[in-house]
C-alpha cells in the first residue's frame, strides 16, 4: 500500500512539474509586446534593487550584481533614456555617481517585476494559505529525504539545482544565466562561480 501512495505522489509530482513547465511557456507568449520591447530583463533587475533601496552608487549596483561597470553603465543609460532613472552626481564624493527611481520608474517596476511571485499566487489560486503551508513543509520534507538518498549514493550532483530537461541555458529567479550543468548551489547559497554573471538585456 505504501509503495502504491509513493509511486502516485511521483506521478503527481512529475504532473505537476511539467504543468509548471506548460504555464511558463504559454505566459511568455502573453506578456505584454510594449513593456519587453521596451525593457530588458536586465534592466528590471536595476530596477528592482533601486526599488528596494533608493539611491544607489552605480559601483554599488555592480557589485550587487556581479557584473563588469561597463554593463552596468549601458544598463542604466537604457534606463534613463526611457525616463525610469535619473543620475545625480554625490554630493560627498564627486567621482560617484547616484542612481534614483523616477516616478515612471516607481510605477513600471511595481507592474512587470517579480513575475515569479504573480505566477505563483495565480497558480496556488485553489490553496488555502493553510494548504500551501502544509505543502511547503511536505515537499521540504520530500527535497530532504531524496537529497539524503544523493548523499549516501555519493552522487556527482548531490547538493545541487539541476534544471530539468538535460543541459540548457537557464535564467534564475534574479535574473543570472546558469550554462549547461553549472549549479547554483543549495538554497540558501551557494559558490559564486568564476568571472561575471551573463545577463539578458
């Protein structure tokens, strides 16, 4: 009888994972034409870390990012060129420059960033706060028990994300884009990797 409950929440968890996989696809082709003509995922980026704190030096947002001075420095030109951000010299260092939200900065980013979390609250729409709950800590569970089955296996790729699929290109949530088999590291982190994080502009 166990093995029968076990063998049907695999089923259920493949199931549902390539419905995952299904929505993703067919909400690319419903996003708005105006706003990924206008922006790039990059851009958005900048956008949100600007959302969440103001006013930050351009050296700053490189090193939050990971990224060479001069993509940032195209990222930002593209950004105040379409009057999301503004550059304002520092007062207490001339050689920085301070990068602020515009009003039509403040708004675009509130509409079209995060759209992992606005997926995510249309997909758990049948949940209960309660369900999802239970859910997340089953499935936290579930990760645990089949990570220790990779541990005692000795398992090359114990440990880490692997995108499903084999060896492709994949962007997280943030944005980075992960080549081939290269990990990320477990949830809370993980090895930052060599040389600069590729974006999508």
């Amino acid at each position: 009888m166990n093995e029968n409950i076990s063998d049907t929440l695999l089923q259920q968890i493949r199931s549902c994972t390539n419905l995952v996989h299904r929505l993703i696809h067919s909400e690319h082709h419903f996003k708005n034409p105006d706003a990924q003509n206008n922006i790039g995922r990059a851009q958005g980026i900048v956008l949100k870390i600007l959302a969440e704190k103001d006013g930050m030096t351009q050296t700053e947002i490189t090193e939050k990012l990971d990224i060479r001075p001069s993509s940032l420095g195209e990222l930002v030109m593209k950004l105040e060129k379409n009057g999301y951000v503004e550059r304002r010299q520092n007062e207490n260092d001339k050689r920085a420059i301070n990068v602020f939200l515009t009003e039509k900065g403040r708004e675009f980013e509130k509409e079209l960033i995060n759209p992992r979390q606005k997926a995510a609250e249309t997909w758990c729409a049948g949940l209960s706060e309660e369900d999802k709950t239970q859910l997340s800590e089953l499935l936290n569970k579930l990760i645990l028990s089949m990570e220790d089955v990779l541990t005692k296996n000795g398992d090359e790729f114990s440990g880490r994300e692997m995108p499903f699929g084999g060896a492709f290109h994949e962007m997280d949530s943030e944005g980075f884009l992960h080549h081939g088999h290269g990990h990320k590291g477990r949830q809370h982190g993980g090895s930052r990797g060599e040389g600069r994080k590729s974006f999508r502009f």
